[in-house]
C-alpha cells in the first residue's frame, strides 16, 4: 500500500497537533523531494517542519525521488504548480492506493486518474469515528485559526460535523 502525501496534510496535522495520525492510519507515508523542501526547508520552524523531519529519520515517512520529469508535464497546468503536478505524477506512477491533499485542483486531477483522495478534515473525521480524538468541532475550528481555508457554515464543515455526530 503507497500513500502520497503533497505537503497541505502534512502541514495542517501538525498545526492541530494530530500528525501522528498518519502513522496509526497509514503506518508509512511517501512523499517527493520538492514537498520535502516546502514543509521543513521553507517551513523552517513552522507546522510541519520539525514532525517531517522526525518522521523520516524515524522511518515512517519516505522520500522517494522516483518521479520522471517527463511524466510532470502531463500534469502541468495554468493552476497547477510544478510541485503539484509532480505530486500527481508520483501518485500515478507509483500507483498510490490513496494520494493525501487538500488543495481542490490537486484533488480532482488526481480524481481524474483514477487515485483516491483524502484531505485533512477527512483524516481528522476518521480520526474521530475511529476513537482516536474525543471532539472533531475544536479541531476543524484550530485549523481555521492556523490558516486552513473552511467556512464553518460551509458543507465540508457541516457534513464532517454531521458525519461524526457532533451536528
């Protein structure tokens, strides 16, 4: 099983404190070197920056530079950045069971593919049904105060709060 991770994830479980919920979810997380760069070289000292890099010293997180850069150009596109597009592509040829992201672009390109998508309200959902947190509420409104993009009276708000009974 690969799971792909673009670097959205990665940063907003750490700024919520639940990035540990990948291992217990996923057990290892694949990544590419440019997402890499972007969570711990220029999110130095941010959310993200110190839990990537003990993860992949621990084992649990790879960074895999498999990534043909031929193959990127598929995927590049107006609104789509090259890290993006070789996120995609790493997903694709690696053949992930399930590619982590959140920006919507990403999501439907890798739709699109055939990939399976998760974000982070949707870890943190199956985060809540699984026992693994006692309150989904606190933790979408923590994001929401760290910069994460989410209405509350939005659907992905209301129907992860609906999905999880808290609504």
């Amino acid at each position: 099983m690969i799971v792909a991770a673009d670097s959205d994830p990665l940063i907003h479980l750490a700024s919520v404190n639940q990035f540990s919920l990948l291992k217990r979810f996923f057990h290892t997380v694949h990544t590419i070197p440019p997402v890499y760069e972007e969570v711990v070289a220029q999110g130095q000292g941010r959310s993200g920056d110190f839990e990537v890099r003990q993860a992949v010293q621990d084992g649990w997180v790879f960074v895999d530079t498999s990534v043909d850069p031929a193959a990127i150009q598929r995927f590049v596109a107006a609104n789509v950045s090259a890290t993006d597009a070789a996120v995609i592509t790493f997903a694709v040829m690696r053949k992930a069971t399930l590619l982590l992201a959140d920006d919507t672009v990403v999501r439907e390109m890798a739709m699109r593919e055939g990939l399976a998508v998760m974000g982070t309200v949707g870890i943190l959902v199956q985060a809540r049904l699984a026992g693994f947190v006692d309150r989904l509420r606190p933790l979408l409104d923590q994001l929401i105060g760290a910069g994460f993009y989410l209405e509350p009276a939005g659907r992905v708000y209301q129907d992860a709060l609906k999905r999880v009974g808290e609504l």
